[in-house]
C-alpha cells in the first residue's frame, strides 16, 4: 500500500473483509459511489442481480426496483439487466475493480436475511457482499470474455448481448 493514511469509508459504504491480495469486498449502495483509492488498491464490488426467474418475484415483492436505483424505469428484465451493465461498466471505468454480479435466488436470499436478523426490502447490497466475503460459486465475474456466455443468462455470447456497446 501507498504512504497514504488509510481513506476514511463514508458510513453508507460496508467493507466486509481483506483478502490476501491486499484487496477489499466493498458494495456500494444503490446509486452509490465507491470512495477513491489510492493507485495499486484493489476493491472487490459484488453487486446484486435477480436473475430472470426470480425478477418476477423480486418485483411483486419489492415494487421499488424499478423507481430507484440504477435501475430506475426499467420495463422488463432486459432493461433491468441493461441498467446493471452501465453500472457495471461505470465502475469498471472509475478504477482498479474486481467486478461480480451476485445473483439473488429468492428462497436464498430470504433464508439468509432471517438469518441474520436483516430486512429483506433493504439487505440486498449486504447480502451480495456476503457471497463475495464468502467466495460463493455463484458469482459471476465481470465482464466476461467477449466470446463467453453474457452474464445475464440469455445464452449468448457476451459481445452479442450486454456486451455490445447499445448496452
């Protein structure tokens, strides 16, 4: 690390653990932004994604998806996932980031906010950050190859869906 004092984290940013390449798990709120860092610092961003069979769901359980937050005005699961790829993409063009989409299986999600005492309207960021703390094989690396299959699960490639730059 740089000869820098450490940054000092704003409250609404919840930093979940360090990993052996110096790094650190944060995830932004909805709309957030992560604090800059100093050049060689690493940041791990797990941000969370309904996958979609689980968007239907997610959305008669949580209306708010689609009136705030990145994804704000999306129509359909397409446009939601359109919105996680700018954001996506935002991130990656603000610095040294290792990206991953954590998608949110319903039943999961919700066995895990009883578990931890969370609300499940409010504890999607805390829960991607803990797949990402956890190493959970869910977890989708971003971006992925433009020859691999597109993240969002549509079974094409990457550069033929969320990858092409209408995206």
């Amino acid at each position: 690390m740089s000869g820098y004092p450490p940054i000092p984290e704003p409250p609404e940013m919840q930093t979940i653990t360090r990993r052996p390449w110096r790094g650190t798990v944060i995830v932004p709120p909805p709309g957030g932004q992560v604090p800059p860092l100093f050049a060689g610092d690493q940041v791990t961003l797990a941000l969370a994604w309904f996958p979609a069979g689980d968007y239907p769901l997610a959305l008669a359980r949580w209306p708010e998806l689609t009136t705030e937050g990145a994804a704000k005005g999306a129509k359909d699961h397409a446009d939601y996932n359109r919105a996680l790829q700018r954001t996506l993409q935002g991130y990656a063009d603000a610095g040294d980031s290792r990206l991953f989409v954590a998608p949110i299986r319903i039943p999961a999600y919700l066995a895990w906010c009883a578990e931890q005492g969370r609300d499940p309207a409010t504890a999607r960021a805390g829960y991607a950050a803990d797949l990402a703390r956890r190493g959970d094989p869910s977890l989708i690396p971003w971006p992925p190859a433009p020859n691999q299959r597109c993240w969002c699960g549509s079974g094409r490639k990457y550069k033929q869906c969320c990858g092409t730059p209408r995206a």
